[in-house]
C-alpha cells in the first residue's frame, strides 16, 4: 500500500532577544555616534540592538520581520545568511511598548503581544519578544486505509468473478476506487465500485489492481487470478516460498570514552582500542529476518561476568573484565524459531590500569 505524504511544518515561537543601552554603555553605542548630542528636547537616545531567530511556517520560509515602538518608528530587520533576522533602532528613555511582527512575502504569519521596554540611563535592558505563528494547528492528510479484499484465486472463462474491497478515511473524506487490469479482454462491470465482477473470455493469468483515493491520497492492491477453460481439467498451485537466512547481528562494546562495533558482515572483528577500567557494557541488536525471534546468548572467553541488563532496542548486558590482561573474546549467538543460528565475537584486549 502505498502511502503518500504532504509537508508540514509549523513555527511554534520564535524568540526575538533586544538589546536597548543608553550611550554611556560602551557596548551598545559607537564612538563618535550622532547620538552623542541627544535629542533636541535634551532626551537622551538609544540604541536597541534587534536579533531574530526564525523557523518555518505553514505559510514557507520567513522573508520579512519589523519591530515597531508604539507610537514611535518601525525597523525592517536585515536577513542575514544564517536566516536570522537583525537591525537596530534609536529610541529615547523612558518606556516603550514593541511589537513584532514576521511575513511570509506580503502575508502577515506571526506576530507578538506588546512587550514593554525600559530604557534607564548608563544601563543596558535586554527583552525576550516571542512573535507567535497565527495560522491554526491542523493535522497532516492521511491516506485511505483498506480494511478488507476479496477475490477468489481462479475462475473458468466467461463466468463473473466478485470483486470487493472495503476502506475508511480517518479524514472523513469522500473515497472513490477504480479496478484495473493487464488483461486487455478482461472486463469489470462497475469498475468504480467497491463490489465488481470480472469476467475474461479466454483463459490465462490477469493481475488485477485496485486503488482507492480521498481526492489527493490513494491506498492500492494488486494481485493475480488464473483463468481456466470450462471443460480444462487442470489446476494450479500458487507457492509462496520464503528464503530464511541465519539471524544478523550486531554487537557493541562500550566503556568510558570509547567503544567497539562489530557486524556479521564485518571483515574485521577485532576492536582496535584496549579496555582500561572495569565496567563494560554490551548492546546486541539481532534481525531475525523472515524467521521469529529465538534464545540469544552472550559469553566471554576469559573469565569475566556478563549480567543481562534488559532488552530495548538492543539485548543490554553489563561486562565485569577479568582484573589481570587478557585477549578476550565477547560470542553472541541466536537462534530462530527455524533452528538456523547466527554467531558473533568480538575480539578485545583487557589491559588494567596500574594503580600508581
């Protein structure tokens, strides 16, 4: 069944940080800054330092953010290469209320409750403006989803055979099926129904393939029915033959600040580096393939005590090394439900630390 997929991504925040000083603060103002000389009215100005962080939107990528002061100006904000937004404006002390607001080209996507601002001579006021995303939450489309296929195997030329599948949208949106097949004499009687017959006047194999669609969205089967002659006296068998192959493995060695893999398929499975300390711990991840899941075994070679930990992702055992060097080799072996077992190791060498 083939499942299609739509984008979707949502601007969730975006956190704007602003930094208004006061001239005396070094940081904030430049030396020889026309600002120096303050306002006409004596008022001294600021500068608000501005930096937005964006992220997608269910509209696209943000083209275009401004800050505006209340009753004051508005600054377009710079995109820089990094797809953040920056740029700076002048205000005076006192108290100033912001808002901010984020555009997907002309559409306005995002904005902010007013955030009030500070502004206090020799200090710096640093305010988080969060320009929230407007458009509604809403779920990503999902395909239909087939509940049930009938068909019989065979059928004798020209008798009808009944076709019919059934499927529910969790959308609840409107389904409609169509029946095809490769046989050009093959012929449905309602091949947009979902109960059909299909008759053939000729014997031989037809692959027969239904989809069902939401309008955007489809779900498909395919499969085969042999058509006989009426007086043929022959039948068919269909196989369906499975390769079982031995279980796969992999097994990890992990200790501080290092660790060791090796894979069934792995033309080496010597860990190059030595452990140094006690406490190792083994992760096995075993693919059973087409058979089931059987015993799993971990065992060392040199005396050390494997203790099974649990199973996660991974069979998780804990490693105690012998105390004294030693070439070790870490076996892991399963079997599956088929009898068919897998054999891994991992040659390592223990070499304690000296105490000093």
């Amino acid at each position: 069944m083939a499942i299609g997929k739509t984008r979707t991504s949502v601007l969730s925040a975006m956190g704007l940080v602003l930094c208004a000083a006061l001239l005396p603060v070094g940081g904030c103002a430049q030396h020889g800054d026309p600002l120096d000389a303050g306002e006409a009215d004596g008022s001294r100005l600021g500068i608000a330092r501005l930096s937005v962080q964006a992220a997608p939107t269910t509209a696209g990528d943000i083209t275009r953010v401004t800050v505006t002061v209340l009753s004051g100006p508005e600054a377009e904000l710079a995109h820089d290469p990094d797809g953040n937004f920056s740029g700076t404006l002048l205000l005076p002390e006192g108290s100033h209320q912001l808002v901010g607001n984020a555009f997907v080209g002309d559409q306005l996507v995002g904005t902010s409750a007013p955030v009030s601002v500070e502004i206090q001579g020799g200090a710096a006021t640093q305010a988080v403006l969060r320009i929230l995303d407007l458009a509604e939450a809403h779920d990503i489309e999902h395909s239909p989803i087939v509940l049930g296929l009938t068909y019989p195997l065979s059928t004798v030329v020209n008798q009808p055979a009944q076709l019919s599948i059934s499927a529910v949208d969790l959308d609840d949106d409107a389904l409609a099926v169509e029946w095809t097949s490769d046989c050009a004499d093959g012929v449905f009687s309602a091949p947009t129904a979902f109960v059909t017959d299909f008759t053939k006047p000729a014997a031989g194999t037809c692959e027969v393939s239904v989809s069902v669609t939401d309008g955007e969205l489809s779900a498909s089967e395919t499969f085969s029915i042999m058509i006989f002659e009426e007086s043929q006296a022959q039948g068919a068998v269909i196989l369906d033959g499975r390769f079982i192959a031995r279980p796969v493995m992999t097994l990890s060695l992990q200790w501080p600040e290092t660790y060791c893999m090796v894979h069934s398929y792995s033309a080496d499975g010597t860990c190059q580096e030595p452990i140094t300390s006690g406490r190792v711990e083994l992760h096995l991840r075993v693919e059973w393939g087409n058979s089931s899941p059987g015993p799993v075994e971990v065992t060392d070679s040199c005396g050390g005590a494997i203790t099974y930990t649990g199973l996660s992702y991974y069979h998780m055992y804990d490693w105690q090394p012998p105390t004294v060097q030693s070439a070790c080799s870490i076996t892991a072996r399963s079997t599956n439900s088929d009898g068919l077992s897998g054999l891994l190791s991992a040659a390592v060498l223990v070499r304690p630390e000296q105490a000093e």
